[in-house]
C-alpha cells in the first residue's frame, strides 16, 4: 500500500514555491520521489532552493522566475517544462498575496473595507485567483491532452468561515482605527474553492482530477497575544507547525487519493467546526 504514495518520477509544478509553504510542498514532494518545479518570482531563490532540493533527495528540481499573472510567460513557461520533462502530472496552485498593511500605507486604515485601495484589491486577486486560473488554463491544458493530470488549490480555512477580526483588535484604539483582515484574501481563498469545482468537472473525462486544500493558520513566531487568541478558537488549542500540511500534500498529489475529485480538504485543527 506504501505504492499509492509513491511520487517517482511525477512532475510537480508549485507555484509560490519558495514561500512558506511552497518549501514545505516541495520537500514533501522530493522525499517522495516527485519531482518538484518552482516557480516564484526571484530566481536566485528559486536556485538555492532547488539545488538544496537536489542535494538532500537526489531529486531534479528545477524552477522558472515568473509572474504568475503574465499569460504569455505562463504559456512560455509551461512549453519549456513540457519540453523537459515531456508532461505535467500535477499542479498546485499556492501562490498568493498575503495581504498586510504596510505602516508606510499612504492611505489611513487601509486594511478596512470602507478604505482597502483598489490597486491593492487588483493585485491580490490577480495572484490569487487569475494567477490560479492561467496556471490551471496552461498546464491543465497539456494534462488533458497527456490523459491525466491533477491540479491542487490551496485555499485557507478563511475560505470555508469569515475572518475573525478580533484577533487583530487592539486595546484603547477606536472601532474605525482598528486593523482587520482584509477582504481581498477572503474573496481570492473562497474563489480558489469555486474554481476547484468547476475543473474537476472540467476535464475530468480527460483523466484531470482537481481538489483544493483549506489549510489553518501556521504558527510562524506570530505574536504571543495573537498566537493566544487564535489559539483559543480552535478545539486542538494550537495553530498549525509548519510542516503538518505535508502529508496531506503527498495524499492528494498521489494515487492515493485517485479518486477524489472535487473535494474541499479542510486542515484547520476542527477550527471551522465552531
């Protein structure tokens, strides 16, 4: 039964993957035999990485710096890799702004909804979701013509329930001064969730499966205060370790999960339970 995990030999583009958790996807995935392709926006990193990669899992790791919002370089791209490998066997789509307000913002509040900028609204959907969606149009594409394929969505458990602002609530500080989660990471995580749907419909008669995972918060030396109330809207009373997603990586990128299609995989220590 260890064969359904097996990843030998199957090309695993991420995208974000020299990000927090695009690491973490990406030794999950060497470890297991696959072969990881990064692509992140610094190519020096991109290097690094994959050459670590390599050296510890005797792996073919290799990367592209991208803008995943640029459909000609996604298109050229993906040719390239095709070209290497010959096909794609799986997608994740991990790619995302994680929006914080800079305390340079020339605009007071921004994170609030009534002030959130436009420009920044734009950006984080154009990396969260179309980002998603051309990376899912190219590559899903050349899996359908190969016969098989799996694109995984990472979405977030503020996918699945609303953001609690109190988390982010400040002592002595006036409601509309308050900082709070910003709409745009909402929209772009219940977003991924829809289009997971609707590939796995797409073409699943061409053998391409598509599944989205709704992982929690990862403890990241967040600060005590917030660390502690987070804590106490989850049953398990902690937030996530950094490498807690990676077994649930290998499942879905493996045939051990072959038939699921279409699920939304909550991970968030039974968070959204409540």
């Amino acid at each position: 039964m260890s064969n359904f995990f097996d990843l030998t030999d199957k090309v695993i583009v991420i995208t974000g993957g020299t990000g927090l958790l695009g690491r973490q996807h990406a030794q999950a995935i060497a470890a297991f035999g696959g072969i990881p392709v990064l692509l992140d926006l610094k190519q020096n990193e991109i290097d690094n990485f994959s050459q670590e990669l390599n050296k510890r899992y005797k792996c073919k790791a290799i990367g592209f710096a991208i803008d995943i919002t640029d459909e000609e370089k996604i298109e050229q791209v993906c040719n390239i890799i095709i070209a290497e490998f010959g096909k794609v066997d799986v997608l994740i789509n991990n790619a995302a702004n994680n929006p914080k307000v800079d305390a340079s913002s020339t605009v007071k509040n921004a994170s609030r909804l009534e002030n959130f900028p436009l420009e920044l609204w734009n950006q984080d959907i154009a990396v969260g979701l179309t980002g998603s969606f051309l990376c899912a149009k190219y590559f899903g594409k050349k899996m359908a013509q190969h016969g098989y394929g799996n694109i995984i969505n990472v979405s977030s458990d503020l996918g699945i329930i609303a953001p609690n602002q109190n988390l982010y609530k400040q002592d002595n500080v006036a409601d509309d001064m308050q900082n709070v989660k910003p709409v745009s990471y909402s929209v772009v995580k219940t977003g991924l969730i829809g289009l997971t749907r609707y590939l796995a419909t797409y073409w699943a008669d061409k053998g391409v499966r598509s599944n989205a995972l709704c992982p929690g918060g990862v403890y990241n030396e967040q600060g005590e205060v917030f660390v502690q109330k987070i804590s106490n809207l989850i049953p398990m009373r902690r937030m996530a370790n950094i490498d807690e997603y990676q077994g649930v990586i290998v499942f879905l990128a493996s045939d051990a999960s072959s038939y699921m299609n279409g699920a939304i995989v909550t991970m968030d220590g039974g968070r959204s339970c409540w």
